[in-house]
C-alpha cells in the first residue's frame, strides 16, 4: 500500500443481509473476502478522497498495481493509465480464454457535496458515479482469486482490466482494446453502481441495458446585426432556436420510436447583449438510442435535420457528432452465470430485473469483441435516501464493496468452470 494512502474508521460487514452461502467453496470465497472487508473499505475511502479525472488516474492506477504487486501478481501498465493484471492458468496450461473482470478508474468534474469524512480533497473533481467502488470491488475479487490460483483452485484463468476514462468520449475502453487488454480473453464481466437498488442486490437484464450515447454540438454563424434590423442578417439565436425545437421532432419521425431516440440539449451560448444579434452560437447535447440499428442510422439523419432546419434562415451551420458508445447488450449466456454467482453468494432473492437505461457506458466496447455481462450493483442502504449518480451529493452504502468484490469473484470461478 503506498505510504499516502489515507485511512478511516471500519465499516459494517455484508453478513446481516444475506443468508450464509450454501456451497462450500463459495461459503469459502466468502470468508476470503470478508477477510479483506477492513481494507478494501479503506482503500475505496482514499480513492473517493483523491479523485482523478479521466486519462489522468496515475495515483489511482499507482494505489491498485501496488496492492497487486504485494499480493504477488505482475500487473501490466497500459499506455498511459490504467492497467490489466493475469492471474491463475494461461490458456497454453487450460486450453481456455481467460475471464476478464473490469474496471473503470476516472472521476466526474464535479463538486464533492456528499459531507463524508473522505470526502473528495480535490476541488471540483468527485467519485460521483461510484468507480471507486467498482476499481475496489474488482481489486478485492482479483486479490481472493489469487488465493484461489495458488492453491490450485481456479480451473480457468483471468484477467483484471482496470481502465481509465470511462466518462469521456471516446472513452478508455478502446485505449485498453487497442493495447491488447482483450487478447486471449473468451468472457468479460462488469458491475456498475446504482443507487436506486438496495445494497446486496443487483440488478441484470439480458440483451440492451444502456442505450448508445453520443455527443453534438451545433454551431451556426452569419454577420450578425441590431435586433431592430433581424431581416437584414442571419438570426443567429433564432437559428438556434430552430434547432433545439424541431431537430429532436424531426428524429422522432424519421427513426423508428421503438428504438428510444433521444435527443436533449444541455448547454446553449450566443451572445451578451439584449439589442444585437451575434454573430455565432452554438447548442450542445446528447444523442441516445436503444437500439444499435437506429444509432448506426443517426448521425446522417441528424446531420440532414439540421441542415434542413437552418437552411431558410440565411445562415451558415456547422455540426459535429462525436460518435460515443454503442449499448451494453449483455450475452444471455453471460447473465445466467452473473446471475448464478449473485444467488450463490448474495443470496437466492439478490437478483432483480432491470430497466435498460438511457445512460451510456463504454463496457459496450468490450461486448463488440467478447460475450459478457454487466449488471448494476445495488448501493442504497435498506430504507434509507436514494441518490442519483453524477451528482455532488452521492453516498453508497460501503457494504456494496464486499458485495461487488464477492460477486465478482464467484463469477469468475463460475464462468471458469461452465
């Protein structure tokens, strides 16, 4: 453990919601990690308190291959940040591809607001979607299967995949994909937090449980002029208007709504004075789908939509759409063995069904190249506040490291066996 790392007080254990497991050896993964509870609660602590934004996570990729290292594994630096980790039998001993366990490293630009003692200590830069909590739940997993592996228990082997820059596009996952993470990987698993399910629970759904997610920005130009005079230049904010009313209209027509387009804007500029007409503005926003089809379809029709809308105004328009991520869409397969590990090791009622989300999450990457699953990892304390992710305010029951890191684990031995 690097000599900064902070530490805080225990929390409490994952017992006194879940039944003790009924098989032996998952009764003792449990114990295995339980063992670890203390710590890797302490090492999500300094995580959340030393947050780092994405392709930036040197501390962070730092803190996890040290822990790694101490357990006696050789974790391998990816360009940049970020690294993978093997563990156990190579496919020459198995004649198996390995199981791949990921995790994502990066931190929001938001302010931390959540009022715990590890509270972020970098300012405007927070664990607001909960990857502290997956970096650790996969670090505990990979240090217990280790244990497993030295003792000649684990049947296939695997593969830690700790990757930066989730939150950005286009996100890490294709760095680490580029870099080799996935070569000789036959299955990947993840988990992402959700503060809307109960710690000890998660939640799974077979096929799409993301939607596609992309970035545009349009940007529209003419002379500029007085407001008095609007019909002697391009009304630029007019234009804009234009844009932000009808171009998600025309999407819903021209695309099969079945297929969940969504178009939101979230920021707007044009302009500083109330009586002159600029010269420039731009909009952006998100463009989501839920069906691969339709987001392949996308972009051309939104380019043409906007195009379209503009084109009476007497300006010039200028759009970029930054291609993002495809859906998750969790291999049936994949998610009976999730969900197998889930009751095994959480208990029989651990397993909710799922909503797809509009959310985006570069795990889809990694289902283009392998089969897997991710499902959503429950953070609420039983009866208590539910939260929201991306914001400044988030708190997760810490229960929920013991939980991923546990369920993670009896996936891998599980997937190593089907």
């Amino acid at each position: 453990m690097p000599d900064d790392v902070t530490t805080f007080p225990a929390v409490p254990a994952l017992d006194d919601l879940r039944p003790a497991p009924v098989a032996p050896d998952a009764r003792r993964l449990a114990a295995l990690v339980a063992s670890l509870r203390d710590e890797l609660v302490e090492v999500r602590r300094d995580l959340h308190a030393h947050p780092e934004l994405g392709r930036t996570e040197e501390r962070t990729t730092r803190v996890v291959a040290e822990r790694l290292r101490l357990a006696g594994l050789s974790p391998r630096l990816m360009p940049g940040t970020g690294l993978v980790c093997d563990l156990g039998p190579g496919p020459a001993v198995t004649g198996r591809r390995r199981i791949a366990l990921r995790a994502d490293l990066d931190a929001l630009p938001v302010q931390d607001t959540s009022g715990v003692p590890w509270a972020s200590t970098v300012r405007g830069v927070a664990h607001a979607c909960g990857h502290d909590v997956h970096t650790t739940a996969v670090l505990g997993a990979g240090l217990v299967l280790a244990e497993l592996a030295a003792a000649g228990e684990l049947a296939t082997g695997v593969r830690l995949v700790f990757q930066p820059a989730e939150e950005v596009q286009p996100g890490g996952a294709l760095d680490l994909i580029a870099a080799g993470a996935l070569d000789g990987v036959g299955q990947i698993f993840g988990v992402h937090c959700d503060p809307k399910v109960d710690v000890g629970q998660v939640g799974t759904r077979i096929g799409p449980i993301t939607s596609a997610s992309d970035e545009v920005t349009v940007t529209v130009t003419g002379p500029g002029g007085h407001t008095s005079r609007p019909h002697l230049t391009g009304d630029v904010v007019f234009a804009l208007g234009q844009v932000i009313t009808q171009v998600p209209a025309i999407l819903g027509r021209r695309l099969d709504p079945r297929s969940g387009v969504n178009l939101t804007w979230g920021a707007v500029q044009a302009g500083s004075a109330h009586n002159a007409i600029p010269s420039t503005g731009a909009v952006k926003g998100t463009l989501r789908c839920l069906d691969v089809r339709a987001w392949e379809k996308a972009s051309e029709v939104f380019h043409a939509a906007v195009e379209q809308v503009v084109a009476p105004l007497g300006v010039e328009v200028q759009v970029r759409h930054q291609r993002g991520v495809p859906p998750v869409e969790n291999d049936e397969r994949s998610t009976g063995v999730l969900e197998a590990a889930a009751r095994d090791v959480l208990g029989p009622d651990a397993v909710l069904l799922t909503e797809q989300s509009l959310g985006g999450e570069d795990f889809a990457w990694y289902l283009t190249k392998v089969p897997g699953s991710m499902a959503r990892l429950g953070t609420r304390t039983p009866g208590g506040h539910t939260y929201d992710i991306h914001q400044g305010d988030l708190r997760v029951d810490e229960r929920a490291v013991e939980a991923g890191a546990l369920l993670l684990a009896r996936v891998a031995v599980l997937a190593g066996r089907a």
